[in-house]
C-alpha cells in the first residue's frame, strides 16, 4: 500500500515538474520574441541619396533627377480623394509663390489617371508640377502610403526631411535651401504599407476603366 502512494506520489510530482518546465519554455519564447520584434514600416532615412523615381508629368514627360540637379525639391504625395491632401493645397500654392524666385522645385505625386487628375485640377489650381506614378514604384520606395506626406531634397538630392503638410513652413524651406536639416516634426509612416498598396492600385484600376484615354 505504501509502495502504492510512494507511486503515485512520484507521478504527481514528475508531472509537476514537466509542467513547470513547459512554462519555463514558454515563457523563454515569449521573451525572445519581445526581444525580436517584427520590423516596423518605416520612410526613406534621412541622408538617402537621390532614390530611383517612376513619374511622368501630365505632358508626359518623364522626371528626372537630372532635371531636378542643384536645386532643392519638395515632394508632396497625395491623392484626389484625400481630404487633408486637399486642404493642403492652399499652403503649399502660398509657399510656391514666396519661394518661386528660389531654386526650389515643388511636385505633387499622385498615382490617378492623368485625364481624371486634368479634370480635378480644373477646381482644385495647384501651383506645383504634377507628377503621376502610374505604377506605384516611386510610392513603394518612398514608402510614402500615408498620404499626404512631404519628402524634401536638398541641392545636393540627399534626403533632409519628412513632414505633414501642416508642418512646411518657409523656416522650414529656407533651412533646405542652406543646406541644413530643417528641425521639424517627421512624417509617420503607414502601418499597413501592403493593404495600403492594394487599395492604391484598387482604386487607381477603377478609375483608369472610367477615365480611358
């Protein structure tokens, strides 16, 4: 009878201590993981070098750094149904028109058909070069899915600032134009760069159907 207990006692405390184990295990993975997160969407680093560009100007013509050489670029990613790209379309006609005597070059990115875009701009004047990325490339390198969001070149083409439009202010171009990083807010990036992408290219499909050239 003793030997039974004896026994069963051994089990008792064999299985205590697998289960012990286990969560010992458990938890060691839990703390691996936490110290091993997934990577973060993230924007072009500042100090990047002139990044590859995918666009053409509503003339058709294509853009291209070396147009873009020696001066500083400003460039605005937005889209015709955003409500913030909108409102922002005053500020950045203002700062256009105080920086227009300075080597500044604004460009306002899209993704939309360029018929659907002519006829957007018919209510809506933009000062800036409109630029269309019909395959979504200058977008994907950019990361720029939060739209909108302001990339700024120095003369030099390397990376000096990510913003809001909210947040471009003549200080702001004037510390580009010195060849400095201006001290302003940085641009968040989207969290979900990959469904961003395909509602980008959902809509961009629907609207190319509508708009036939």
């Amino acid at each position: 009878m003793r030997s039974h207990s004896l026994i069963a006692m051994l089990l008792v405390t064999g299985t205590v201590a697998l289960s012990n184990l286990t969560s010992v295990h458990s938890i060691e993975a839990v703390a691996n993981h936490q110290e091993n997160p997934i990577a973060q969407p993230s924007l072009l680093k500042i100090g990047t070098e002139r990044p590859e560009l995918s666009l053409q100007l509503l003339s058709g013509a294509p853009v291209t750094w070396k147009d873009l050489q020696g001066r500083v670029v400003v460039m605005d990613f937005w889209a015709t149904w955003c409500p913030p790209c909108i409102e922002s379309i005053p500020r950045l006609n203002e700062l256009h028109t105080k920086f227009e005597k300075e080597k500044i070059t604004f460009l306002s990115v899209t993704y939309e058909p360029p018929l659907y875009v002519k006829e957007f701009l018919k209510e809506h004047t933009m000062a800036a070069e409109v630029a269309i990325d019909d395959s979504l490339n200058t977008f994907k390198t950019f990361q720029a899915w939060g739209i909108p969001v302001i990339f700024i070149f120095d003369s030099q083409g390397k990376l000096v600032a990510t913003l809001h439009p909210n947040n471009l202010t003549p200080e702001v171009l004037s510390s580009a134009l010195r060849g400095e990083i201006p001290k302003v807010k940085p641009a968040v990036p989207w969290s979900d760069p990959a469904g961003a992408e395909n509602y980008f290219r959902k809509l961009q499909l629907e609207l190319k159907e509508k708009y036939k050239q």
